[in-house]
C-alpha cells in the first residue's frame, strides 16, 4: 500500500504560529509505525514559513512576496532538521523534495520528479515534500499544499491520500453550532453549499479547496480521507478503519470513495489544466462523439476555432458552447492545428488516451 499524507500548518502550529515539535513527533511516530508496517509513505508537509516567521525578525520592511521567500528560506532548513531527527530515533531516513508548479507541467520534468521519489521509496527513505518558495511567486504558486498533495498522490499513483487539517473532516454545516460530519461521500455528491470559504490562519488552503482537491483525486482511482490531525494515531485509524462499515468505524473523519482508476497520463492531465497554451474549439457533433460512451479521439473535422498558439505535446482546452469541458495533449502544433481544422480524413487532434473530459 502507498499514501500521502498531507500535513496542514495548523496541524503543526502553535496559536503563536511557532512549530509544534511534540505534534510533530506524534505524526512521526504514526508513520515510522506504518514504514515498519510495509505501507510506503510520502509526507507532505507545510510550516516552512511558519517556522522561518518564528526564527527571524527582519530589520526593514518587506512586502508579502519578500517575507514568504525570506521566512521559507529560513524555515525550510528548521523544519527539515526537525524531521530528520524525529526519525532518525526511529532509524528511518528521510529526505527532502522541494518543488513548483512549472515541475508538473513538463512531462519530462514530470517524470523525473516521479522517478526521484521512487527511488527513495525503493530504498526505505521518506520523501518529506514541500513548495519551493523561495522561488514560487505569484502565478507560479499552487494553491496551496492541497493542491500539491493531490498532483503528488496522483503522480505517485497512490492508494490514499490523507489531508489532516484542524478539524476531523467535511460537516452539514458549523460543527461548533452541532453539525454532523459527513462519513463518506462519492464524487457525485455536491458539498460545497456546507463548507466554508474561511482560510486557515497559517496556511494559504481551506476546506473549500480540500474538498475541491479530494474530488478530483477520488475520481481519479484514488481514496482521499479528510481528518483532523491533532487526534492521537489518527492515520493509523484512517487506514485500519476506511474499508470498514460507517457504523463499526471509531475515528472520525471524512471519506471520499474512489472511483475506477485512471492510467498514469490521464491522470496528469486531469491535474494539468493551469499549464493549457492554448484553445480548440468544437460543435456540437464533436462534443457528442468524445462524450460518448465509446473511446473517441478529438477529429480536426469537429474544431471550428483554435485559439493561443503551442507546439505538439502541449496541452490545449477543449471549449464547446463557450464552456471548458477538458483538457488533452495536442498531436501538432498550431500552425498545423489551423490548417488542418475542420477537415476530413486528417489525423486526430487529441488521442483518447491522451483526453480527459470534465
């Protein structure tokens, strides 16, 4: 079995923003338990920022951008060396993995970030992942480490993924006001009228973008639980307790059913929309045939637009009707993609298997 596990920084932090080292600990010892287990682990872990905050004042001003490539400078080495630590005493390696959103667009740099973590897998060592954000600004940021979590669960091809937050998972409502918690929920099911848009206080996400991240990633073959963090061997219920039936579970959090799983391209370019150059517009007809039940490839004789330009291998948006209803990998680039547009008996534009549909 393989999982990520994603740790939010109010997990990991005090109300004072500093680091909570005993917390830390605690997770440390869930996943060197299920190392010993035989079930790999990668860790996804933010408080970089925060830990960097707490260990450094700095002398002049700084704007947003500034503070959070100084702090996560800063804080990355801190909580890296905590980890280190931590499961050493277990005699369990780890290793860091930096990242940014421009290393999920290239299939190229794509694979080779998947091949590193194998191989760290492969040899007992945890990967310890993490935002780059002395370098990721702006546009170039990912949401947050949900986000994050979900492209790695995915490229990893993962059987679950686990989002450990400050609350024990997805309610009806306010759970202070006596909500209840949602248990389990398939990829049909629309929540977002019970969730807040409320940020958390240390991290850039919320469960608005949890739930978001958990949907996607379940309707892709892998199982996403949503639990609180803060309960003692809270992973390792999710992971004893998950197959269970709702009335025999003890653990509180919320389960969001896998569906039947994607191959490893699709599922890159399920996750790959931002990276899109550019746009092929479609008729009715086409968006019937690639709609269908049948494995349908995405014919130059359906486009009636081609918007933006690109180069073959680039991902393009499929719009019908003025609305986004995929994404796929381009077989030419957009001169070609211009002349060929609207004729018969050309080569597709967009293999099946290299479609996803929204």
């Amino acid at each position: 079995m393989r999982i990520v596990v994603k740790i939010g920084s109010q997990v990991i932090s005090r109300e004072d923003g500093s680091l909570d080292v005993t917390r830390m600990s605690a997770l440390v010892d869930q996943v060197a338990e299920l190392h010993r287990r035989g079930i790999e682990v990668l860790m996804v872990s933010s408080g970089a920022v925060a830990a960097g905050r707490q260990e450094f004042k700095p002398q002049q001003k700084l704007d947003a951008v500034e503070q959070r490539q100084l702090f996560s400078a800063i804080g990355q080495a801190i909580l890296i060396n905590k980890y280190y630590a931590l499961f050493r005493d277990h005699n369990i390696g780890c290793g860091q993995v930096l990242t940014t959103k421009e290393n999920f667009s290239d299939r190229r740099h794509y694979l080779n970030q998947k091949r590193c973590m194998q191989v760290m897998l492969e040899n007992g060592i945890i990967p310890i992942i993490n935002e780059n954000d002395t370098t990721s600004v702006t546009e170039l940021m990912f949401t947050d480490n949900d986000e994050l979590s979900g492209l790695i669960a995915t490229m990893m091809d993962a059987d679950m993924l686990i989002l450990l937050s400050n609350v024990d998972g997805i309610y009806k409502g306010n759970p202070k006001e006596g909500a209840e918690l949602i248990p389990q929920i398939s990829s049909s099911q629309d929540l977002s009228a019970y969730i807040s848009t409320k940020k958390s206080a240390f991290g850039r996400g919320g469960m608005l973008t949890k739930y978001r991240i958990a949907a996607k990633v379940a309707e892709e073959g892998i199982a996403v639980a949503i639990a609180n963090g803060k309960r003692d061997h809270i992973i390792a219920d999710i992971i004893e307790e998950q197959g269970m039936p709702l009335e025999e579970r003890h653990a509180p959090f919320s389960l969001f059913v896998a569906e039947k799983r994607a191959s490893a391209v699709k599922k890159w370019i399920a996750h790959s929309e931002g990276f899109a150059k550019g746009e092929l517009h479609i008729n009715q007809a086409c968006q019937e045939a690639i709609s269908s039940n049948k494995a349908c490839s995405l014919l130059p004789v359906g486009v009636t637009q081609i918007v933006g330009e690109f180069e073959k291998g680039d991902l393009v948006r499929i719009i019908a009707e003025g609305q986004n209803i995929g994404i796929g990998k381009i077989s030419c680039d957009s001169q070609a993609a211009r002349r060929n547009m609207g004729k018969k008996g050309q080569r597709a534009f967009i293999h099946y298997d290299y479609l996803y549909l929204e």
